[in-house]
C-alpha cells in the first residue's frame, strides 16, 4: 500500500500593502489621504458633466491614444487655457498699438469664437450621432 503524503501547506498571506496601522483602510480613507496629497500638490480634484455625445468623442480621443478619460480631459482643459491666454495676449498687443475698443473686441470675439475646422465638424457630428 501507498502512503499518502500530505504536501506542507504554505503559510497563508494577504495580498497587496501592508497596512500602514493595525487594518487596511477603507475605500473612503484612501480617497481622502489621495485629495490630500493632491491638494498639498496645489490640485484638486472634481466632477465633470458631459452629454452623451461628448462623453463618446472623449471615449474615442481616450481610446486611440491609450489615455484614461480624464487626461483628454485635462489636456483639453490645458489646450483651451494656452488658448484664452494667447487670446488675450494678442488682444493686449493690440491695444497697445493704439486699435480702438471695438477692434480689440473684435479680435477678442474671433479668437474666442472661431469657426471650426470642417473635418472637426465631420468628425464631431460622426461621433454624436448626427
């Protein structure tokens, strides 16, 4: 007869981390400690409503470059800001070159507000749906 041989069993242990006091903290802790930091960092950290259609072009600018929703968020938020202040920058130019106010309003207005580009528009209303 054979004897059957119990293999030794290993030790058992906890995945991840170690805790760093006597349990693992909670979901809500670590998001807190996470705003923390962020903050000491000078960031913050809030939510953003987007419509069906937008959220699908965020998807898609997310999906083709391998980024997460919320960086083409934030280099969107980064392209736009460039945008305003280059904007104001040539407005100011301007302004100091002696244009009147309504010119300066008037580059204000087409810089803000510029027609977009048509492959934009084809590509926009692909993604939306229209």
């Amino acid at each position: 007869m054979s004897e059957k041989v119990n293999p030794v069993e290993a030790p058992k242990t906890k995945r991840g981390r170690k805790p760093l006091g006597e349990r693992a903290l909670t979901q809500s802790e670590l998001k807190r400690r996470s705003r923390e930091k962020l903050a000491q960092q000078g960031g913050a950290e809030f939510m953003v409503r987007l419509d069906k259609g937008l959220l699908n072009l965020v998807d898609q600018i997310a999906a083709e470059n391998e980024v997460t929703r919320s960086q083409v968020v934030e280099n969107l938020l980064h392209i736009a800001m460039n945008r305003f202040v280059l904007g104001l920058a040539e407005a100011e130019q301007l302004h100091a070159a002696g244009a009147s106010q309504g010119e300066v309003a008037a580059k204000l207005r087409s810089h803000f507000n510029p027609a977009p580009a048509p492959e934009f528009l084809e590509k926009y209303k692909e993604v939306r749906g229209l």
